[in-house]
C-alpha cells in the first residue's frame, strides 16, 4: 500500500519534473522546427531508425499525423527513407546528417540553458541534484 507521503512525493516530482522539462523545451535556438517535428527527430536521433509506425507509436500519434510529421521533416532535408530490407512494403525512417546537427544545436542549446541555472545554485544544491538525477534515473528504469 502506498503511504500518503510518497503520494505526496509522487505529486511534488511529478509537478517539479514536468515544470522543469517543459522549460528544458522552451530553450532552443531560432528556428522553424515544431516541437511535434523536433520530437520526431528526436526519437528517430536516439532510435538510430524506425519504420513510420514504430516512430508513431514512439510519439504517440496516429500514423496519418506522422506521416506529416515526416513530409515535413524531409522537405528540410532532415529525416530520409530507405528501404526495409525485409518487408518491401515498409521504409525505414532515420535522421540525415543535417537532422542529426540540427538535434545536436537544439541539444546544446538545451544543455546551456540548465547548465547556466545549475550555476545559479550553491554548491550543496548541486550535490543535491547529482545524487537526485542517479534516483531518477534508477526510477526511469523500472
């Protein structure tokens, strides 16, 4: 049975979590890219490849949204298809090497935003989110 303080836990992570990444997504450099197609790409970055429809399983989406998605995401030369090598009826989607630097630009933007308020903290909230970020991470693999 699950006590009413990790139920309260449960809602002040979830809460902080959430606030935290939607900030995280906030922080991206100047472009055209949605954060539908960035996540697109992003799945497809961290996946290596997948077919349409495990990318739209991946981003929770009905395959004719993706397939949107995808058109869109070629047409800036981002993402390319390629033949399955079993299943002549199915493609493989992955990342072209622009799609792969434009994730790397939006990553490093991310990653100098947080970096620049984890400078804000004083050195024991630091130490704090180190040993935070090892139970998260523990937690997200279960």
């Amino acid at each position: 049975m699950v006590t009413e303080p990790a139920t309260q836990l449960a809602v002040a992570l979830r809460d902080a979590i959430t606030r935290l990444n939607r900030r995280v997504r906030q922080a991206r450099p100047v472009g055209d890219l949605t954060v539908t197609q960035l996540s697109a790409l992003t799945s497809l970055e961290l996946a290596g490849a997948l077919t349409p429809r495990e990318l739209a399983d991946a981003e929770r989406v009905q395959p004719p949204t993706m397939t949107k998605i995808v058109a869109k995401l070629e047409d800036r030369g981002l993402v390319q298809r390629t033949p399955h090598p079993t299943d002549g009826r199915q493609v493989i989607l992955s990342a072209t090497e622009r799609g792969r630097e434009i994730f790397r630009q939006y990553q490093r933007v991310r990653d100098e935003w947080l970096a620049g308020r984890l400078a804000e903290l004083t050195p024991d909230e630091r130490d704090v989110l180190t040993r935070a970020a090892e139970v998260l991470s523990r937690l997200a693999r279960n």
